[in-house]
C-alpha cells in the first residue's frame, strides 16, 4: 500500500486498494488519511473523493493543534531553549540577576563575589544547553582541587543551583542538570568563646577602633556590626546602652539591626569598663543631647576636620577611613566616603583607582594615619612593632606611591604626611612609636627630592604635642608590656603624664590643623615642615 506524506507532523493520505498512486486520479475507491490526534495516538479517516479533499482535511487538523493551547505551551518553550540554550552562563546570569530584585545590598556584594571569583572562572564561557550533572559534579571537583574553603563552596554551589534551577524551569533541560549531585558538606563549627585571658590578650591588640569593637562585643554582647556601630547617645543610662543600628560589614553603611523592623532597638547591660571605653574613644559631647550623632575616634579628628574644611574651600574631597562610621561627619558635610585600609595593598590600589576613574586626577593627598603603641622596647613584641611600623610607615608611603604616577602625570600635586612631633622629640616608653615617625619623617625628606623635578610638593605638618594622648587601647598595650617588671615604675609615670592638663592643654584641636592643611599657597612652595597650634585655638 503506497502512501504520500505531507511536511512534518501533518500526517499521510493513501488509497487502500492495489492501483499504483499514478492511476489514484481515476480510481474510484475513497482516499484515506491517517494522522496523530492531540493525545498523540494514530488516527485514520475515510471517505475523501480527491487528493485536495484529504490534504484540506490533514491541513485543518495540522492548524487546529497548532492553536491549541498544549501546543502553543510547546512552541514557547522551543522558542526559550533556542533563545537561551546558546546563551554562555556569564549572559544568563547576568539577565537572572537583574531579575533578583529582593536582594540586599550585602547579597549582592556576595553573589558578586562567588561569581568573578568562583563560578565564572570554571563555567562562565559554557553554553547553558551544556549543562547536566556530571558538569556540576565537576565545578564542586574544582573548587575542592583548588582548596576553596567548604563554607565558599557551599555559598558557590547554591548560587550556580539557584540560575541553573531557574533555566530548568524554563524547559531548557529535559532533566534536572542537579540530579544526584552531591553538594558540598558544610558543617559550621560552633563559635569558640575567648577564655578571660584570651579577653585580656585582645584588648591591648590592634588599633583604637579594633579595641572598641571588642570591648562592645565582650562586654555588651554585640555582634560585631552591632558594635562597629558605636554612639555615645546610646548609653541611655549609666548601666544601659541602647541598641539600634548596625554597620553592615559589606556595604560598610549603617543599616537596621539584624532579624528587626527599621526602628527597632533593645537595651543591654553596660558594664562600667564598657562604659569608660566608649565615653574615652568619643569625643566629648554632653550625653542628653537629642542630636543624633555616631562616635568618631580621635585619631580621626584631623582628617575629619581637614577634609571637610577642604570640602568648605570648593576642592572635591575623597575621605578614607577603615570603616564606615570614620567619617560620618565628614560625609553628611558633602565629602565622598571612602572605605580603606592602609594595611591592605589591594584596599588602596581599589580606592586610588576609584578616585582616578571618576575625577581623572589627585591634586592633594593628606596623609593622616597612624596607629600608637607604646612600651619599652624591650617588652614590646617584634610583631607589635612590626605591625606598627607597617601602618605607619608603610601603609602611609604606599598610599603616596600609588598617587605620584597620577601627579607626575599631571606635572603636579601635593602630598601632605601628618606626623606628630613624636618624629622629632621622643619620650620613654614610646620607643617603637617613635622610630615609625622618625622614619615617615625621613622618607618624607627622600621623597620630597624625588618629586620635586616633577612638580610635586611633600609637606611634613605636625601637631605642636606629643601626639601622645593615652586612651585605653594604648593603656592595655602598655600595662600588658611593661605594667610589671624592670620598667613597672617608668610606666606609671608616663601613664600619668600622658593623662595629665597640662599634656591635654598642649593638644591642638583638629581645625588647627584643617587650617594648616587647607592654607592655599599660589605664590610659594609650602615650607618643608611645619608645627602648627599650641593648645586650643582662640
């Protein structure tokens, strides 16, 4: 029996008798059609006189799937898989991503990161059509090869499950791409609670705002964000400190508290240790005021009033600090924050190349960081020293290094290293804090031939102190370095001249030095060194 097909998935039309299909014209016998029918069996039809009867009829059938709903369900899903199945996972992901429009901020930052640093490197350039288990099985093989941590693999796995669970849902895999893949086993340790003396280990390590930080966390309870996020309007009784905000620790911004309602708060605890620490690393304001503002720490005073003063005197001002809440004041007054950390190459070269990207140039730099930690040297840990000597000298000379290329490049600029006089006087029991300075203070020396033939100007402002205030990070530090022993006796007596009227009327206040820094100097080359204040300005 001879049959004519017509184009794919019409169906056929035959005669079923014994005359070939050239004598089908003239043969009396009924044309018949056979074709599937919309639950996809085989279905036969008799009795068409012509061959144009029994195409019209396979025709309207062929038309009347294609109109039905299952069948249109199936185009669209044809169309998808050709759309999408060519796409590389880098272009899909992108589209899925600006889909997720109920991620955080701090989310974001995190799938950003698991992407450039994990997913796109062992699949990005694969076409999504490509994708089935044994792919899968191999990106997690991967990140095991190249020791990736098993909490980042299991953060990375959950991210390339999710995009590829959204395209499997768009029909562009018959079967799931995760079927039987073993993810990562991740199982999160407990947290380890610090022994008394592991607490007292802490709180004369780091710098004056790691201090805070532990001393917020270990005495009040806080998370770490939570305690980053230090104000003194939230001690709302001697032994109570109110807890309302959050410094979240991707976005470096302050944001609500944790699992609660924007406005939420709850009262804690405040030990009296607690208590000294945060009213001794602040500012002082009184404590009923109804202004609303967020600790900034000392060291931070004359950055803070030099870059707002700058601001004031029309310059477009960048203000770095190590975290958020450095320059809070500084950035409601119109100065860009901007969050580094001189202790870290790649925290810099990002802020440098921020600033270069968008202005196209560094007229100034204001070097203001510093870090004191004192004890004698023979108590002082080389680590200690070392690590002082990296913030203070290092962290300062790489910042200017990564901007004299843009300076020499624009046949100018200046650089300005703020250093106590602790570079030129020295006292006991600062040892190693000195030396760093003596050092800034010589380098600046270098470098200022170095540059000048390329029209760069290094300037050496200090303070007219010592620079030397004692606040409880450093009173730790040198309790726990020379408080008992040989130099006991030699400690005290500097504690007690660190803390005492008349050291603390030497003190320039910071708008001292925001004048000196911001001085304009059109018609000469600004001295080489220079003291400024003597006690607080009148």
């Amino acid at each position: 029996m001879a049959t004519k097909r017509l184009a794919r998935g019409m169906g056929s039309f035959f005669k079923d008798c014994e005359h070939p299909t050239s004598r089908w014209a003239k043969c009396p016998h009924f044309y018949k059609v056979r074709y599937r029918g919309p639950a996809g069996s085989q279905v036969e039809e008799s009795g068409f006189l012509t061959s144009d009867a029994a195409i019209d009829r396979l025709t309207s059938v062929y038309k009347a799937k294609k109109a039905s709903p299952a069948n249109q369900a199936s185009q669209a899903q044809s169309e998808r898989i050709e759309k999408y199945g060519q796409l590389r996972f880098r272009e899909y992901a992108t589209e899925w991503k600006a889909g997720q429009r109920h991620l955080g901020p701090a989310t974001v930052v995190s799938l950003d990161s698991l992407l450039q640093h994990h997913i796109y490197p062992a699949v990005g350039s694969r076409r999504m059509n490509t994708f089935d288990p044994k792919v899968v099985d191999n990106f997690i093989r991967t990140m095991e090869r190249n020791s990736v941590g098993l909490a980042t693999q299991s953060n990375a796995y959950d991210k390339l499950k999710s995009i590829l669970l959204d395209a499997h849902h768009l029909g562009l895999f018959e079967d799931s791409p995760l079927l039987d893949v073993s993810p990562p086993q991740y199982d999160p340790k407990r947290a380890v609670i610090p022994s008394p003396e592991e607490l007292r280990a802490l709180r004369g390590t780091g710098d004056d705002v790691f201090q805070l930080v532990v001393e917020l966390m270990s005495g009040c309870g806080l998370r770490n964000g939570e305690a980053a996020a230090v104000n003194l309007s939230n001690i709302v009784a001697d032994d109570v400190y109110r807890v309302s905000e959050q410094v979240n620790q991707v976005t470096k911004q302050y944001d609500r508290l944790k699992h609660r309602k924007v406005g939420e708060y709850r009262d804690v605890p405040l030990p009296r240790r607690t208590k000294n620490t945060i009213e001794s690393l602040t500012p002082a304001w009184p404590h009923d005021t109804r202004t609303h503002r967020r600790a900034t720490l000392p060291r931070l005073q004359n950055g803070e009033a030099t870059a707002t003063k700058l601001h004031e005197l029309g310059y477009l001002v960048y203000g770095a600090a190590r975290y958020a809440h450095g320059l809070a004041d500084a950035s409601a007054a119109g100065v860009i924050p901007l969050t580094m950390d001189v202790s870290d190459d790649e925290s810099m070269q990002t802020g440098i190349r921020r600033i270069v990207a968008a202005t196209g140039r560094i007229d100034v730099l204001v070097n203001n960081t510093g870090y004191g930690s004192y004890g004698a040297v023979e108590d002082v840990s080389i680590n200690e020293a070392r690590h002082q000597a990296e913030i203070n000298v290092s962290g300062a000379v790489g910042l200017a290094r990564l901007t004299i290329p843009c300076m020499c490049e624009q046949r100018g600029g200046k650089i300005v290293n703020v250093t106590p006089v602790g570079g030129r006087f020295h006292s006991p029991q600062g040892g190693w804090y000195h030396a760093s300075k003596f050092a800034m203070e010589a380098l600046s020396d270098y470098l200022r031939l170095e540059t000048k033939p390329f029209g760069i100007d290094v300037v050496i402002t200090s303070p007219a102190t010592s620079g030397h205030r004692a606040t409880p990070s450093r009173l730790p530090k040198l309790h726990a370095a020379s408080g008992t022993g040989s130099y006991a006796a030699q400690a005290v007596a500097v504690l007690a001249e660190l803390n005492s009227e008349a050291n603390a009327r030497r003190e320039s206040p910071p708008s001292v030095m925001a004048k000196a820094i911001a001085r304009p100097s059109p018609h000469a080359s600004p001295r080489s060194a220079t003291s400024q204040g003597s006690g607080p300005a009148h």
